[in-house]
C-alpha cells in the first residue's frame, strides 16, 4: 500500500482522484476539471490508484460504483483497511434507489448518475474538497494532541488523570503517595507540556485522546 507522500506539488493545491474503467469518461471528467484549473489523476481500477503514491493536498475521489475486480461500493466500505480517508463521489450508469441509499449511508459525499450534468460534479467535488481540507486539519490537530500526551511522563500521566476525573491537589497527592507540592509541580509540566492554557482546555483534551 502506497502512503501520502509530498513532492513538488503544491500542498495546499487539491487534487481530485477519479477511478471509472471507461476510459473516455475519466478523460472527459479529466478535461473538465483541467478546464476549471482543479488538478486530476486518474485511474482504471480501484488497484491502480492503491498502487500509486498520492499528494499530501486536500483531496477526494470520484469513484465509479460497479467496475471489474472491486467494486467501487465495496472499496468504500474498506478503506479504512487501506488508509484512504477521503470523501468520496459515486458515480454510475446503472444507479437505483437502493444503492443510492447504501452509498450515502456509507458517509459518500454525492451519488451522481451518468449522464450527469458537469456543474452537479463540480459543485460535488467542491463541497468534497472542502470536507477534506476540514479532515485533514481535525487529523493533524488530533495527531500533535497524541504527541504532545506521548511526552508526559508516567507520574505527569497518573496527575492529569486524576486532575481529570475532578479531585482536588491534596486528594491526588493522598490517592498517589507524593506531596502536593508535586502533584502541582507536575500539574504544571503536564498543562506546558500539552499546551492547555486552562483545566477545562486540559480536561477537553483528554476527552478528545479518550474518544479517538
């Protein structure tokens, strides 16, 4: 499995990944989105795009529903299992009602069938862009949340717990065994170190790490 990687391309510059076995439509969404000045790299097959390293930039994926090998349905139930976090549009010429339904419960981002109207793409890979670029700053934000707790130490770990759960500095320094001057000494660290400028940032922090 290929990973993000970051090249000359421009980081903030999105790029839209489309992925349809029929080659004249992913030249013609090509040329559309070439067009409007949105960069685009395409591909025959969910494998192909796997296979291919991608660009650390706002994205999302055009996808077509039914192709040989996977399909576009069942790649979007299993991305996780890839490691592709990207909105996604689903597009066919043999959509129904039913999978439709199953598309969009599966989080899809618009379910458009061919022939579709090149402004319903546009405004659907806009609302996509946007999404991702909203993703990627929740991930990133999450990611140095993670770093900054993986810097604690253990007992600066056992304080902010117990901080947490509401007890007082003489409480925490009954329930561990040390001094209160030490349960406000690492307090102190712990808050510097994660950067919480208050307790209840502090306490929203944790729950964040709890709930990820």
């Amino acid at each position: 499995m290929k990973q993000p990687v970051s090249d000359n391309h421009n980081a903030e510059e999105p790029v839209v990944y489309i992925i349809d076995d029929d080659q004249s439509l992913r030249e013609a969404i090509e040329d559309l989105l070439n067009s409007v000045g949105q960069q685009a790299q395409s591909f025959a097959s969910v494998q192909a795009f796997l296979d291919t390293e991608r660009h650390d930039a706002p994205a999302c994926l055009v996808l077509d529903i039914r192709m040989p090998g996977m399909s576009g349905l069942d790649f979007h139930r299993e991305m996780d299992k890839w490691d592709v976090q990207l909105p996604v549009i689903f597009i066919t010429g043999h959509g129904d009602i039913p999978m439709s339904v199953r598309a969009m419960k599966q989080g899809a981002v618009e379910f458009l069938t061919k022939p579709f109207r090149e402004q319903d793409l546009l405004d659907a890979i806009h609302q996509a862009i946007e999404l991702d670029r909203k993703n990627r700053i929740a991930r990133n934000s999450l990611k140095a949340l993670k770093d900054h707790y993986a810097g604690l130490s253990d007992g600066e770990r056992d304080v902010v717990t117990h901080v947490v759960a509401g007890l007082l500095n003489k409480q925490i320094a009954a329930e561990l065994g040390i001094s209160e001057i030490t349960v406000k000494v690492r307090r102190a660290q712990a808050m510097r170190k994660m950067q919480a400028a208050s307790l209840p940032e502090l306490v929203r922090m944790m729950q964040q790490l709890q709930e990820s």
